[in-house]
C-alpha cells in the first residue's frame, strides 16, 4: 500500500470522530421516540387532547424536515463543524424549556424549538464523515455505524425514556439530552474537521418558507379527515401544501443555485433509495409511538418493563450492521435494500398477529425481525443515495436523504397515529352505564379513558379497541413496506461486489 493510500485510511482520532457524530443523530432520534412511554403520564400532567398528543409527538421530527434542506445550505456557507456545535448548544437549551413547559402547548411549541436545533446538527453529520473516511470500504462501514444510530436511537427512546420515568417526572425525558450534548460539543470541538462546500450564493428564502408550508399543512390535513373532521380547515390545509409544494418544485428549476436539486430525483438509484428510506421509517416511527402505549394500557407493562419490551428492535439493528458490508457486496445494493424492507415487512404482519395473543415471545421475535429489517433498509439507503451522485453533489443528497428520513418519523405518527384513532374509535363499544365523562374520554384516547378513572369494564371496552386498531394499522405499515421492498428490488440498481 502506497504512504498517499495509508494517509487517506482514517485512523484511531478519525473512529472517534464517528463516536462523536454517531452520538448526536442518536440523541435526535431518541428524541422522536423517547416521549412514547411518556404518554400516560403526559395525559395525567398536562391533560393534552388527542390532537395535541399526536402534536407533542410530531411538531419535532416536522421542524426537522421542514429546516433540514435550508439548515444543510447554511452549514455549507458558515462551516459544518460550526454549525453543528452551536445546534448542540441550542438542543441543550430546547430540552430544558421541554421539561419546565407548563402546559401542552407550550410543550409542542418546545419541541418545535427542539426539532429546529436538531435540523442544525443533522446535516453536517454526514457531510463531515465524507471528509473524514476517505477509503470507500471504511466509509461503507461508518455509514453504516451512523445509519444504525438513527435506528437504534429510535428504538431506544422508549427504553430511555421508561427507564427514567420509573424514578423521575416526565420532564426527565428531555433533561437527559443536556449532558449528552455537553459530551458532543466538548469532544466535537477537539475531533471534528471544519468543512465548508463550493456554493456561496446567498440561502432563497422564499424556498425555504415554501418547503415548510408543503408540510405541515398536509399533515395537519390527514389527521383532521382521519378523525371524520372533513371541513374547511381540513380542504384548506391539503390546497395549501399541495400548493406550495408544486410552487416549491417549479421554483427550484428555475433558480440558479437551488434548495434542492430536482434533479437529483432522475437518478432512479437515489430516487427509489430515498423512498425506500422514507417509507420504511414512516411505518417504523408510527408503530413504535403506539406499541409503547400498547405495552403499557393493554399488556399492564411498568415504563421501564416497556421500554425493555421493545428491545429487540435495537438488538436487530445492532447485530445486523456487521453483516451490511458482505451482504451488499453478495447481492447488490438494490437486492438487500428490497430484502431488508422485506424481512421489516414481514416482522410488521407478525406483530399483528403477536398483539392479540397471550405472552411475550411472539412480540419479542416480530420486533426482531423488523429492527434487523430496518437496519439493514436505513443502512444500505443512506449508502446508495451517497454513492449515486457524483461527489461534489453529495451534500445536496445528503440533506435530502435525511428529510426523507425525519418526514418519514413525522408523518409515520402523524398518518399512522391518525390511522389508528379512526379504527380505535370506530372499533369502540362500551358497556351500558357509561358516563357522558367516560364517553368523552373513551372517545378521545385509551390514554384519556385510563386517565379518567373508568370502571375496569369500561377499560377493557377501551383495550379491546386499542388492540384491534394496533393489529390493523400494524398490516397497514406492513403493506406499505412490502410495496416499498418491491420497488427498492427492481428500481435501485445491484450492481453485486460493488461498494
């Protein structure tokens, strides 16, 4: 091996550096997560609506998206590293406001804060392993390292967060972040690289107002018709996103240093690794946010007990990244993007049929199953959309890779969190002599009706459907990814032995 090739090999600072990187996207996906077993003592605290439950989860991961492309764009100007420092600083500061917040809608309006910080860090974890793995074989594998921290990350926050609700208040949830963050920024001001792109042309505003509003508008919109709410604010939220989107796609075409590149999308290798990646995180993030709640109201799991249930999604995904390399270069990326999405499929329709039956071991091997399934799809996705554009182009790939990612987590709870309150509330049959409060409650939530102090008949009315709207929204997902695993096998190229 020549001194040129041994310089570009990273070393033992280099690995550490990933540590570093590796550790903050963890914390930005625990955090979309990490509030599920949280629910109940939420309810009990702030005696949030069901709107406002789905929004306390979601108003994160849709800051995300909505400021990730933008966040990337400003990264390139003033400097990845920098930028991602003084994110950290932010997230630090967001997470206390998070925990003190009084009220529900102070503590979406905190999570929004949140996922705005969370967006200045994202897209510089990427770009800056780029630069610091030169070697392809070694940046196949940290992608992979890095890949797996958003999926263990989002499997892990209900662990986390039942873990400290066992001995603290909710608002412990969000303090945890503080010391994480502390450790990022120290090690991350002494490891990281400072990095910066080609582009200098001024950030189009315009655009990055318009990529906001073709989101949540349209999110808004599906949870309004799911709930039979279909009324003006329903019609006008889908004509504003759908709007804006397309006079946001029109603009880019037109500018001459664009948000997003449109044409990046032609490339059907990071078209269908970015849908892929999408889909297979909307139905990951929506279940989980459920199943912990399921753990807890249906199967009388403690939150740490729960949190411990879903273990085996983490475990999948660790187990399964050691395996990522030899089997990409076995049969190709598109082969094992369409396998992984397969095997998270299958796991999903597993799982609807392990709700309804008694005992642990059926959850346990589901579970399993669709972490070593989405482990293995997030993994081989980021690594297709990173290697399916030239290199000067990366960064744009990049920050779109993670907005699929992150408006796959908010739409995963926002439509599939809307899915399942239809079928709970449709699926719901309460016994003679419930109070007009009971009914009220019932009708809200299984988290109101607990909360609400019901007689047991009517809490089992209230689990019943709870299971029945997990078991169906759980094949709807699976549908959804099965689709996807189709797609990724014939779109995505396989060139086999490639890396």
């Amino acid at each position: 091996m020549t001194t040129t090739l041994r310089e570009r090999r990273a070393g033992t600072r280099e690995w550490t550096a990933l540590g570093v990187l590796t550790l903050a996207v963890t914390v930005l996906a625990i955090d979309a997560t990490v509030l599920a077993l949280a629910i109940p003592a939420l309810t009990r605290a702030l005696a949030p609506s069901a709107t406002e439950v789905l929004w306390i989860g979601d108003s994160y991961s849709f800051a995300i998206a909505g400021l990730l492309v933008t966040m990337g764009n400003l990264a390139d100007r003033v400097g990845r590293r920098r930028l991602l420092l003084v994110g950290s600083v932010a997230f630090g500061g967001a997470s206390i406001v998070a925990a003190f917040a009084p009220t529900a809608g102070a503590l979406i309006a905190a999570r929004a804060l949140l996922g705005a910080a969370g967006a200045t860090i994202m897209p510089s974890t990427l770009a800056i392993i780029r630069d610091l793995f030169r070697d392809s074989s070694q940046r196949t594998f940290a992608i992979a390292i890095w890949s797996v921290g958003f999926t263990v990350g989002s499997a892990a926050g209900p662990l986390v967060g039942g873990a400290l609700l066992e001995h603290f208040w909710w608002g412990a949830v969000f303090l945890i972040n503080v010391p994480v963050m502390v450790v990022v920024l120290v090690l991350g001001a002494v490891l990281l690289p400072e990095s910066r792109g080609s582009g200098r042309a001024p950030i189009d505003v315009a655009s990055a107002v318009l990529s906001v509003l073709a989101i949540v508008p349209v999110v808004f919109a599906i949870k309004q018709i799911a709930r039979g709410d279909v009324g003006a604010g329903a019609v006008a939220g889908l004509a504003l996103g759908v709007a804006a989107g397309w006079v946001f796609v029109a603009r880019q075409g037109r500018l001459a240093t664009p948000l997003v590149d449109m044409t990046l999308f032609r490339i059907p290798a990071f078209s269908g690794a970015v849908a892929a990646n999408l889909v297979s995180v909307f139905a990951f993030s929506g279940l989980i946010f459920f199943f912990s709640q399921y753990l807890q109201l249906v199967r009388g799991y403690s939150p740490f007990t729960a949190g411990l249930g879903e273990l085996p999604l983490s475990v999948g995904a660790v187990v399964i990244v050691a395996f990522i390399a030899g089997i990409v270069r076995r049969f190709g990326r598109g082969r094992a993007l369409g396998a992984g999405l397969g095997a998270a499929a299958v796991g999903l329709a597993g799982l609807a049929l392990a709700e309804a039956q008694p005992g642990y071991v059926g959850l346990a091997l589901a579970l399993g199953v669709i972490g070593i399934g989405v482990g293995l799809a997030t993994a081989v996705s980021t690594d297709a959309v990173v290697t399916s554009v030239p290199r000067e182009r990366a960064g744009a790939a990049s920050s779109i890779s993670e907005m699929a990612y992150e408006l796959g987590v908010a739409l995963g709870i926002a439509v599939l969190g809307s899915v399942h309150g239809a079928i709970y509330r449709s699926s719901l049959s309460l016994p003679e002599g419930a109070t007009a409060a009971v009914r009220e409650a019932a009708g809200e939530s299984l988290p109101q009706l607990t909360a609400s102090g019901a007689g047991e008949a009517f809490l089992a009315a209230g689990r019943e459907a709870f299971t029945a709207a997990m078991q169906q929204t759980s094949l709807v997902a699976a549908v959804l990814v099965a689709v996807a695993a189709v797609v990724s096998w014939r779109v995505v190229p396989s060139e086999v032995g490639s890396r």
